[in-house]
C-alpha cells in the first residue's frame, strides 16, 4: 500500500469533516436512518464520516442488551442503540457542546428512562456499572489537536485510546462484548495491538475503504479465555 495516498486521501478525509462541522452556526435538523435529530455546531456529525456511519449501521446491539456507547458526542449512535432494542443505554462524551445536542435530542423524544447521556472524559462518569455491549469510535490521529472540533478527530500520543483499552475490560459484563471502528487515518496496528496487549481478541466484522486506500474496519472484541 503507497503511504503517500494513504496519509493524503486520511489528510482530505479530516479536512472534509472539520471543514462540514464548522460551516455549522447552530442547532440544524438532520435525517439520520428515518430518525429527525437537531445537531448542534462544534458536534460532530456522523453523516460527514464514513466510519461513523458504518459502525452505526454495524451495532451488533441484541435485544435487551444494556449498552455503553464512549465518544458519544451528539449521542445519534446512543439513540441507534435504543432504536435497535437496547434495555439501556448510557452515552459517555467529553465536550459540553455535544453533551448537550445528546441531552436536548433524548428529553425532546421523552427517551430519558431508556437513554442517559452523561458528561465526563472517558470512564469517568460511568460508576460501577457493568454492560453487555460498548461501542466506541474514538479519535482515530495521533495528532495535536486545536480546539474541541479537532479533538473528535485527534489523540495526542494516544492518551485516550490507551487508557480506553486499559479500562474497557473492567465495564464489560463476564460475555461482554466491545465494537469499535478505526481507520488507517489513525494507525490500525497499533490500535488492534492495544487491543490483544489488554487481553482482547477480536474479528472484524464490516470493512470499507475511504476514496482509493484508507481502509475503515469495523471489529468485535471479547475477553480472551
Ligand atoms: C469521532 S467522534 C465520534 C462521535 C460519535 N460517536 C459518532 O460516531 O457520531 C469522537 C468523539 O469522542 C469525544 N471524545 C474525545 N476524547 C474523549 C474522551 N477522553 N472522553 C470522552 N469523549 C471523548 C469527542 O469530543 C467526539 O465527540
């Protein structure tokens, strides 16, 4: 594979969406799988990413399953889950700006029995709560990022997607199952090695490519053993 058109076409990719979220000046209503849902600016928007939109469509929710959904930001992926016969769903994201379109989208659907979107950097708004699914499509760059829009799309280091792997295992129910997406615009090894160094195994479950080269893979991970 050329690296040259990979980290060109992934450069394009992250300009396309950073450049669709910030042309956002306020609350718009989207259509998303026949569900209207109001996004609100500095939110990422699903619809603008190929990868969100393949995880959202790849869920793998089973009926009655309590869900965690990390990296909610404006929680459509949380509120796909419930559509999808979730029992329960608790949204975890970041940024206040996304919290909110999550917030105003559940009490405006009288969802807040079913859905919780909750505030705070990774596992720190969940207690001692145990799921049978997470879902998570993180920030996929190893980049330093400029402001809270970049942030969806930029882990400086990979701070955050270490310490997710570190600490999913310990939010899973005994069969749990973790799903996530990532995408060559990150680096692919290294978020599948984290994944088998934290005790995980895993198989991919639907695959795309972005323009000619960047592959996006959606994959299944369990407990080894
Ligand atoms: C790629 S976006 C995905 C948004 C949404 N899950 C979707 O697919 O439409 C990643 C989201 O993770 C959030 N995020 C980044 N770092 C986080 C952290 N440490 N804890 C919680 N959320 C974080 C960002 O603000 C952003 O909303």
């Amino acid at each position: 594979m050329n690296k040259e058109i990979i980290k060109a076409e992934s450069n394009e990719f992250q300009d396309a969406i950073l450049r669709s979220v910030n042309h956002h000046k306020g609350p718009y209503l989207v259509d998303i799988l026949g569900i209207d849902y109001w996004m609100f600016e500095e939110s990422f928007d699903p619809a603008y990413a190929k990868p969100a939109m393949l995880l959202i469509n790849n869920q793998g929710v089973e009926k009655g399953d309590e869900v965690l959904v990390q990296f909610s930001g404006p929680g459509v992926d949380a509120r796909i889950a419930y559509e999808n016969g979730a029992s329960r769903v608790v949204s975890a994201e970041r940024f206040e700006m996304p919290w909110m379109c999550s917030r105003y989208n559940t009490l405006r659907n009288n969802l807040e029995g079913s859905i919780d979107n909750r505030l705070g950097d990774l596992f720190d708004c969940v207690d001692d709560e145990r799921f049978d699914l997470i879902l998570a499509n993180p920030p996929f760059r190893n980049m330093i990022s400029e402001g809270k829009v970049e942030s969806a799309l930029r882990d400086e280091g990979y701070v955050t997607l270490k310490r997710f792997w570190k600490e999913v295992g310990g939010y899973l129910k005994e069969c749990g199952r973790v799903r996530t997406v990532f995408s060559d615009v990150g680096d692919m090894d290294y978020f599948y090695s984290l994944a088998k160094e934290n005790g995980f195994d895993f198989r991919i479950v639907a695959k795309e490519k972005y323009a000619s080269s960047v592959r996006v893979e959606v994959a299944e991970f369990w407990r080894r053993g």
